[in-house]
C-alpha cells in the first residue's frame, strides 16, 4: 500500500464486533465495523479494533480477517455494562490500550465509533498527534428528543448531558466525521454547529452473498413454520426506540383482515440462564401489549437467534417490519432488501433516505400503527407490486450498498488524512 503506514486502530467500545447479534449492546454497529475491517483488510489496511472485555469466556484476541484483529480491553467488572454507565471505567480502558501498546503508538490513524469509542479515539489522537475519524453512528441529542416524545419511562439527564458534551469534544477535535446518512449529517450541523466540510456521507454496507434468499417453502420447513401464514418479521434489539409496540398495535388492527397472520420477533437475551436483565424487562412489557391487543397468539418472540440461522427467518417471511422511533441508518432493511422480502418501515432518519417510498419499500409514520397497518395490506392484497418493490430493492443494494465500494471510499479517506498528517509533521520540523 505505497508507502503510507497501513495500521489503523479502531474503538468500539460497547459493542463487540464479534458478539451475537440480537443482545442488548449488539446491532448495526457490530456488523458496520466486523465487515468494514474485513473489507479493509482485502485492501491492505491491517486493523486492530479495540473493544470493553464483557465476557470471561470471551479470548483477549480474536482475528477478524487476515491481518486485523479484535482486542478486549478490561474495564469495570466483567459482565454486561449498560452504556449509561461507561463513562467512569474509560480512563481505565484508555490505560489498559496504552498498556497493550507498550505506550508507543503504532498506528497511523485512530478510527472511533459511537460516543464510547470517539473518547478514546480522540484521546489517542491527541496523545499520539495522529488524524482522528469519527463514526457516530447515532446522535445524542436526537436520541434524547426521541426518548421525550416516544418513551414513558425516564432516563437519567446526567448521562446524556455527559454524552452531549463528548460528541461535541470530539466534533471539535475529529479530522472527519464519517454519517451514515444525510440526515445524520444534517443533525451534526444543526444541533452540533458541526462544520458541513469536517463531514463526509457514506453509508453501512450489506453482505449480498450472507443474504441469498431461500426459497420460501424449504425456509418455512427448516422453521417449522406453516405454509400458509403471513409472517412480519422484525430482527433486531429489543429496545423502546425501535418501535416494537407500534409492530404488535399493528397486527392488533391487522388480525381481522389478515388470515393466518403471524409476527415473529427476532432479538433480545431474553431466554434461559444467561438472559440479559434490560431484555427481559422491554420482552415482559412487550408481551403484556401483546395481551392487551389480544395477539399473544399471534406474537412470537424468539430470542437471540445464530448468524447462520437468520437468513431462514428472512427468506420465510412475507413482509420485513422496522418500526423504528429513531434509526440513524437501517443496516436491517439492507439485509431484508438483499433477501427479497418487501420492508415497511418508518420515515426516520437513515430509513427515509434507504427506503425510496413505492418504489423499493414502504414508508409510514413513526408510532403510527394505523399507517403500518395499510402498508401491510398494500403488500398483502398486491403480489405484482410487491414484486416490484423487492426488485427494485435488490437492484438498489447491488449497486450502492456492498462493503466492497464502503470499504473503498473509506480507504481513500485514510489514505488522505495519512498523508496530510504526514505533510504536516514534515512542515513542521
């Protein structure tokens, strides 16, 4: 790779890209960095990608591809951590990174996500006087608007303020700041006084072939599942802000109209000894929505669910659900639009820039159900124009979404800063 140093150091503190996905602290982030760092390492980059050791049985250092690698870094006890309350233990994963280092920085860029990574990223950039880019992934300030407007429950002001002053310090001290979407991007100018040029638009990416749809009848066998239900499927994070409720009011409104209609849940550790307690606590409040919209028989909530397993649940479903309160991106709807099921989801954030409406997917309101309720309907009673939402999807991720073209349009951002960090120490000696 010319001459430039080619060893970047990543921060993803709270989410482990390794980690299986439907948890609590796992998502669009794990998959975001796991295949950026292996599409990186195709062209050449050699990644160490720093993350919370949460797990004992969890090894110090796994390899995510060739010559890149996942590092755990102790901080606090071991176990689950809710982001909350990871400020006070990051100075004690900062010391252990520097530990691992043997205090001599090796890198040429530190590369953070979310605001967890951010601080560290920044603290390594200034200590070591190396670019700094930045992935937020999702905004502090739109979350906690969101949380007002939506959520019943409350959450401690202490934190977000905290958070709100951390993605400001590292706006402030970022190279680049790499948004997933245009409205992320917006956010950060709007709210943040973000400079627009510091920021640089580049979606997440899918892995077609992880996704290659299955034909419907052999998914639904594998499944156990009947032949003749219409099943919507969400896959994701059991958590207020992804809208679930809105999902279950829905089948309410739908069960009369619909037969056979079934809805299937995908995420959450919410199952046997190891259950995750903040899981478990949003699965018994969705299960008691369920009850009283009568559709505890036609909700289903399967828990966390194996990587190789996910795509039978894609294939075997009739219409993909993300409800979302609000979704910086929407990595979901790709893997559904790879998988040739039709998506409905809400006009929110990243999903309003994926989602074309009408023409490769269906966009209702947010926390509206009687909006989802006609979308799902529009894709039950229309076999043809659902065909051409799925394909028109597919064609659109084919073109604009692999991990190969993400991967490179971040590789040439590296190689930029690289060099304009180079020039500038050169200059200054």
């Amino acid at each position: 790779m010319d001459s430039l140093n080619n060893r970047i150091a990543m921060f993803s503190i709270h989410s482990d890209p390794l980690a299986g996905l439907g948890s609590q602290e796992s998502g669009g982030q794990n998959i975001y960095v796991r295949y950026l760092c292996e599409e990186l390492d195709k062209l050449g980059w050699q990644v160490d990608v720093f993350t919370r050791w949460d797990d004992a049985n969890k090894k110090e250092i796994a390899n995510i591809a060739k010559c890149s690698r996942l590092i755990r870094l102790k901080g606090g006890k071991i176990g689950h951590i809710p982001k909350t309350e990871l400020f006070p233990i990051l100075p004690e994963i900062y010391d252990n990174f520097l530990n691992f280092i043997g205090h001599k920085n090796p890198y040429s860029l530190f590369h953070g996500h979310y605001w967890d990574g951010g601080w560290l990223a920044r603290k390594a950039s200034s200590q070591f006087s190396k670019s700094l880019v930045e992935n937020f992934h999702s905004v502090g300030i739109i979350r906690m608007e969101t949380r007002k407007k939506y959520s019943k429950d409350g959450e401690e002001q202490d934190y977000f303020a905290k958070r709100l002053n951390t993605e400001n310090e590292v706006i402030r001290d970022s190279s680049l700041i790499i948004c997933l979407s245009q409205p992320e991007k917006s956010s950060l100018v709007r709210f943040y006084g973000c400079p627009a040029e510091k920021v640089v638009v580049i979606p997440g990416g899918v892995n077609i072939k992880q996704w290659k749809p299955i034909k419907k009848e052999k998914a639904r066998e594998v499944l156990n599942l009947k032949k003749d239900d219409f099943i919507i499927l969400y896959v994701g994070r059991l958590e207020w802000r992804k809208g679930i409720g809105t999902l279950i009011s829905g089948a309410g409104l739908l069960k009369d109209e619909v037969p056979n209609l079934k809805v299937i849940i995908v995420g959450g550790q919410i199952f046997g000894r190891r259950k995750n307690k903040v899981d478990f606590k949003e699965y018994q409040r969705l299960l008691e929505l369920a009850k009283k919209q009568n559709v505890e028989e036609i909700v289903t909530f399967v828990g966390r669910v194996p990587n190789g397993r996910l795509p039978f649940f894609y294939s075997a479903a009739d219409a993909l659900a993300v409800p979302s309160y609000y979704e910086p991106f929407g990595l979901v709807a790709l893997e559904g639009m790879a998988s040739k099921i039709p998506i409905v989801a809400s006009r929110v954030g990243g999903l309003s820039i994926i989602i074309k409406d009408r023409e490769n997917g269906l966009l209702f309101e947010p926390h509206n159900a009687l909006d989802f309720k006609e979308k799902v309907l529009e894709i039950h009673h229309s076999g043809e124009f659902t065909k051409k939402l799925v394909d028109n999807a597919f064609q659109d991720i084919s073109q604009n979404y692999s991990w190969q073209l993400i991967a490179k349009q971040i590789s040439d951002v590296y190689k930029s800063l690289i060099k304009e960090n180079e020039n500038s120490s050169n200059s200054s000696i």
